[in-house]
C-alpha cells in the first residue's frame, strides 16, 4: 500500500475547503433563505420591498399606496407586495401605507444603507 505524504493531505484539504467556499460563495446571490444578508445585497442604491398586510385579518392588501423618503410612491401587487424605488442612501423617515378602504399603517424607517430592506406594513 501507497503511504500518502503530509504535503499531498495538505492539498487535498485546500481543495476541499476551497470547493466548500466556492459553493457558499454561489449561494450568497440567493435571492432569499436564512443566514446573514450577502454583501452583494448591501450595496447599490437602497430598495425598500415588503408586504401591506389588513392588521385584524392578516389578509395582504391590493391596490395600497406606499409612500416613503422624499415622496417615492409605489401600489401594492395582488399579493400586497410593493418596491419603492428612488430613495437615496441617508434617507429615512416614516413609510406609509393607505389602503382603499381607507385603513392606514406606517413604520419609522432609519437612515437607508444600500441595498435591499424588507418591511411589513399593519393596516388598522
């Protein structure tokens, strides 16, 4: 039997470590999934997404105005989804959400960082 040597184990472990790096590397631009948030997804310019969600039932809100930072302005999907765009980073302040019937809910949004923020939006 082959004795293998000290310096051809040392090689076979950097391969493999590289191989285990290499495949979370490529999992980082996941667009979602636990663990921390990739630092691709930090940069750019800030993107705040989330959901507007009726406070008693849980049920998402279509047809809901966001209104954020400096009068950015988005409509929620079918799925109470929404994207605003046009923000800066440094903005900050409050994110509002009005729904048809009139129902409204709002969060303090801190100074944006680059990126992407999720948020959830109550409306009562």
């Amino acid at each position: 039997m082959k004795r293998t040597t000290p310096h051809v184990l040392a090689l076979l472990l950097a391969v493999l470590a590289f191989a285990c790096g290499s495949s979370q590397r490529a999992g980082e631009d996941a667009p979602s999934g636990p663990g921390p948030i990739p630092a691709s997804a930090k940069s750019g310019p800030p993107v705040v997404v989330g959901t507007v969600l009726e406070a008693a039932s849980g049920q998402p809100v279509a047809g809901a105005t966001v209104t954020g930072p400096n009068g950015a302005t988005a409509e929620t999907d079918a799925d109470g989804r929404f994207r605003l765009k046009g923000l800066s980073a440094g903005d900050g302040g409050t994110l509002k959400a009005v729904g048809p019937a009139g129902l409204e809910g709002q969060v303090k949004l801190r100074p944006l960082a680059g990126g992407r923020l999720e948020v959830v939006l109550h409306l009562r």
